[in-house]
C-alpha cells in the first residue's frame, strides 16, 4: 500500500519500482545535480551581493541586473526544490523496495528450504525431516532426534541427496516464471537400489510440470522408470518391464 500510495503521487518513479539498484542510481544522480543547484544558486546570490555593495547606489543597467538576478534566483531555486522534491521521493521508493526486497527473500528461502526438505525426507527415508536456508542460502538440516546440521558434517550420499532436493526445489520455483529444463548427470552414482528408486519417483512427478533431463551409465535405470523418452549411444538397452511407456532412440 505504501509503494502504490508513492507511485500514485509519483508516476516517474514506475519504472523503478522492480530495480532498486536503478532506484539507488536515480537518487545520487539527484543528489548531485541539486548540489550543483545549490551552488549556481550561491554564485548567483554573491554576484547580487556584489553589485548592492559597489559605490555610488545601483545605476539603470545594475537595476535590471539585479532584476534579472531575481528571477534567476527564484529559477533556481525552484528548479532545487522540484529536485529535492524527487530525491526524497527516490529515496523514500528505494526504502519500500529494498523491504520488498528482503520480504521476498525472506519468503522465497523459506519456501525453497521447505520444498527441498520435503524431498529429501523422501530421498533419505525419513532420516532427514527438515531443511533450514539462511539468507545466503547456507544449508543446515534435521532430523527427528537433532537440529541445525551443518551439510558439511554429513555423508557424500546425504549431501549429493540434499543438492539434488534443492535443485529440484529451484527448478520449480523458476518454472513458475520462465519453464527450464532440470538437467542431472548420473545423480543416482552414490545412491542404492532403493534411494534410487525413490529418485527416480521424485523425478517423474516433477517431469510432469517441468522437463527433466537425466545422463546416466546405468542401464538398469530402464527396469525403474515408468514412462520417459531414451536416447543412447550404441546400444541401447530394453525396459523389461513392456507396460512402461519408454521409447527408446539409439
């Protein structure tokens, strides 16, 4: 409401409302250019102090000097005014947007983290039931027992897990705006016959809003997917499975 009420009164400031950086910009130029304004208007005032202070009282030609001084003053100064007018409204619109902008973070880690600790517990079986992202998007994860572990502090196997869920986590959030593809290189490497079965769910049921790219070595991924279009290079091996939807290219 506070940023609308600002843009209302303020229409210029519309194309900045989505850039704070271009917001910030505008404001130092603002600065300077009313500092300049400032002083131009300080010269104009001591050229006119001059002239009252010079001997024998103002001529005809000082008097319309001075005349002219006058509305050169009141030119000026109105000009810094309407400058000073739009700097505050700049740095008032650069205050909402950096709100914005931390509220926006604020909620898109929180989100992230719960997507992604969602699909984790699903990928380690319950061991791992939360995900926790700072701003800088540190990880810390939990389980039923323990809060707040550092990623550093865990298996190769959980960690591929968890840079897998929230990867998957980003491509979803990013869909929503711009559909792109989540490209995987044989992230079932470190995984067992389970884990990787349940990874191959994960992906299926994201394949079904997003496209979902998997490289892998692993021929015996072919017995676990149910439905996904294959394309390998030399021979390429059959689902044993034949109610699976899978094409197969070489």
């Amino acid at each position: 409401a506070k940023e609308k009420q600002l843009l209302q009164q303020s229409p210029f400031l519309a194309p900045l409302r989505e850039d704070p950086v271009k917001a910030a910009e505008a404001a130092e130029r603002l600065r300077r250019e009313a500092t300049a304004l400032k002083t131009k208007i300080q010269a104009e005032q001591d050229s006119f102090d001059a002239t009252l202070r010079r001997g024998g009282g103002p001529s005809e030609n000082d008097a319309e000097n001075l005349e002219i001084l006058d509305e050169t003053i009141a030119s000026e100064e109105e000009a810094l005014a309407r400058e000073e007018r739009q700097r505050d409204a700049l740095l008032i619109a650069l205050e909402v947007l950096r709100d914005s902008v931390l509220a926006y973070q604020e909620e898109h880690v929180h989100r992230l983290a719960r997507e992604a600790g969602e699909t984790l517990e699903k990928l380690t079986e319950g061991r791992y039931v939360k995900v926790k992202l700072d701003a800088d998007l540190k990880p810390a994860l939990a389980t039923p027992e323990r809060d707040g572990l550092p990623l550093e502090s865990l298996s190769r196997g959980t960690r591929d897990a968890f840079y897998l869920a929230l990867r998957a986590a980003l491509a979803q959030e990013l869909s929503a705006r711009e559909p792109l593809p989540l490209i995987l290189d044989d992230p079932i490497a470190h995984f067992d016959e389970e884990r990787r079965g349940t990874l191959i769910r994960i992906l299926e049921e994201l394949a079904g809003d997003i496209q979902v790219l998997l490289l892998t070595h692993d021929r015996g991924v072919l017995n676990q997917v149910r439905e996904a279009h294959v394309m390998g290079v030399g021979a390429v091996a059959r689902p044993r499975e034949p109610r699976t939807k899978v094409s197969v290219r070489p």
